[in-house]
C-alpha cells in the first residue's frame, strides 16, 4: 500500500530525507504540476503515538521549503496510478488552496478558564432527596438557567478574545467550551511572518487577564483549514461533548 | 507530571487532534475506522487533564504563552 502524508507544489523538489512511517523512506509521486508525497507500507497502520507523531513529523519537514496540503492520517492507496489519478481529478482544488495557504502557517491557540467549577458543584449540593417534586423542577429549571446564562457569557468572552487575534490571521477558526473549562480552542492561519506579532498579542491577553490560562502552539501544517467542512470560512463548531 | 511529560502529552494531543480529525482527504481509502478514532479519543480525554498540568505550572512563570515544540 502507499500511504499518503501532502499533496505540495513542488513537485522537481526531492522528497525529505526524514522517514516515514514503520521508518519506510519518502518518494514523489507528480502529476500536473503537483506532487503527492509517500511511502509504501502494510495494510494497517494502527494511530499509535509513534505513527501519529511520525506522520506530523513528516509534514513539518515538508513545510520546511514547500506548500503543503497536509492529509488526513489514514489514507492510503492501492497503487502509485490511483495517487496520480486522484492529483489529475482534484487538480484545481489542490492549487486553489495551495495558492490560499502559500507562505502561511497555522497557529493553535487553547484558553482555559476557571470558572465553571463552582457553578456545577452548586447545581448537584441543589440536589434534593426530600424536597418536594416541584422544588426539585423548580431548582432543574434554575439550574438550566444558569447554565445558559453561562454559555452566553462564555461566548461573548471568548469572541471578546479572538477578535484581535482574528485580526492577525488570513483565517481562522474556533470551538466553544470543548470542555467546560476549556473556553475557546482556536486555529489561526497566519503569514509566517507575523508569528511573533500573533503570539506577542496572545501574551497581552494573557497579561491582561491573569485568571486565563492560555497556550499558543505551532507552527503547525495548516490542518484546519483544508478540512472540506471548514475551508474558507470563519466558523463557529460547537460539537457535540466527545470528551 | 514533569514538564518534559507534559510537553509531549500537549504535543500529541495538538497532533491528535489535528491528524485524525482534519487535513485532506482526497482518496476514499482511509484505513481508519471510526471505531479507532473512537479509541484514540478515549486517550485525549486523558491527554486534556495534562493540559490544565502543564497550565498550573505555567501560570508561575512570567511569560504568558508557551511554544510547544511539535517535533517528536
């Protein structure tokens, strides 16, 4: 099998000499003016921590001294033709967005607040063993309010934060309470050179509001931003509690 | 946890969460299934708690952000 880690816009530049997963050495595979990079491997690659990082590893070397279009770990194919084939079919794709991500980075940003623990611990001491059953709706009833009211200030703060950072970035984008107390997980695409500029701005946040906890990380290979669900846009992802 | 530990923990959680759940996918053919993703989720759970770690340590540091160095 051939296990696919970019598609980049180089495709007359030599693969890395990094290796690849189960430590296979990296090949080119071109097709009209884009090159995908490989290597070969077996069937199953489990995402076990190794493979996982040696995927990344793969494409922060590649983003050394090309574009990347970073792919999803996971995907492989049959044979070098079908890579080809597929670079042919999404051709114009690849370099619409190639184009968009050249000479850009992608930044990760999470913020912790401290918040939410009082709330939730005062909503289960509320529970009651015998009260009354409409003293018990009564306090449910409070309860979701508080939450609500909880998120809504979350939101506003959290959207109070991202604005200048926003500001920086050619796009961006963000989830809301991944877990209560994770208030905003952001992802900033920003030139390369306004990396300091950027991070320069999360430490004045960070000063100005001592009781968040904020963690800027990156460069990293613009993932978040080839996605088919997020491309393009600034968009908010309140997704369902995995966590 | 020593700060080294949670380095890598943040490390690969900010790879977890980007490798598995974005970045292109241009062939039909993903190994992964979504129970496997599911497994590797159960360990983000655990990865997250190091997060708020390496954040309490943190916070007795002047400087406001921390570069995590993504390389393994």
């Amino acid at each position: 099998m051939i296990w696919l880690y970019a598609v980049t816009d180089r495709p007359e530049a030599e693969a890395p000499r990094v290796r690849g997963i189960e430590d296979a050495p990296l090949a080119t595979v071109c097709g009209d003016g884009l090159a995908a990079v490989v290597s070969r491997c077996l069937r199953d690659v489990p995402p076990t921590e190794g493979n996982l990082l040696r995927h990344e590893a793969v494409l922060e070397a590649l983003m050394a001294d090309r574009t990347v279009l970073p792919v999803r770990f996971g995907a492989v194919a049959s044979e070098r033709k079908r890579v080809r084939q597929a670079l042919r079919e999404r051709r114009a794709w690849c370099e619409t967005n190639l184009k968009r991500l050249r000479g850009r980075v992608e930044l990760g940003l999470r913020i912790l607040w401290g918040e939410p623990e009082g709330a939730s611990a005062g909503g289960a001491c509320a529970c009651p063993t015998t009260a009354s059953g409409r003293t018990y709706l009564l306090a449910r009833a409070e309860e979701e309010r508080q939450e609500k009211a909880r998120r809504e200030q979350a939101r506003d703060f959290a959207l109070w934060l991202h604005g200048p950072l926003e500001r920086l970035a050619a796009e961006s984008s963000y989830r809301l309470l991944v877990t209560p107390r994770m208030l905003l997980t952001g992802a900033y695409l920003v030139e390369r050179d306004r990396m300091p500029e950027f991070r320069r701005q999360v430490s004045a946040l960070g000063s100005a509001h001592p009781s968040l906890s904020l963690l800027c990380t990156g460069p990293w290979p613009p993932f978040s931003f080839v996605s088919p669900e997020l491309q393009g846009r600034t968009e908010e992802l309140v997704r369902d509690a995995r966590f | 946890m020593n700060s080294l530990a949670t380095r890598r923990e943040v490390t690969l959680l900010e790879v977890l969460d980007r490798v598995i759940d974005k970045g292109v996918v241009l062939w039909g053919e993903l190994t992964l299934s979504v129970a496997d993703v599911d497994l590797v989720y159960v360990g983000v759970k655990l990865l997250l708690s190091s997060i708020e770690t390496a954040e309490k340590m943190r916070r007795h540091a002047v400087a406001a952000t921390w570069e995590v160095d993504s390389r393994p």
